[in-house]
C-alpha cells in the first residue's frame, strides 16, 4: 500500500471523506482499488462502487 500523501496520478477520484483520498489532489492514495456493484445487472455507472473506500 502506498503512502496516505502519495496520490496515485492512475486513480481520479473526488470523495474527500475517504481515508484514502490525497488531501492534495483529487487522487486515491492507495496502489490499487477494488470496484464493485450493488446491483444484481448493473447498467449505469450509478450502479458501481469503490469497494476500497474507508470512512476517514
């Protein structure tokens, strides 16, 4: 895993309530995330989810 102030410049991403995202830009700290669904079909982007997000 990499460093919590080191942005992953491969992974955008906005949720600042996230105790993966960098402070200083708008990218996850960690090496890799795990994407997932809550639908049984998913057919939106809506539908998906970071499963690596961690409440900060």
């Amino acid at each position: 895993m990499q460093n919590q102030t080191t942005p992953n410049a491969s992974i955008k991403c906005s949720v600042s309530n996230c105790a993966h995202h960098c402070e200083q830009s708008q990218h996850c700290c960690l090496s890799t995330i795990q994407v997932g669904t809550h639908e049984k079909n998913p057919t939106m982007c809506q539908c998906t989810d970071c499963e690596s997000f961690k409440m900060r």
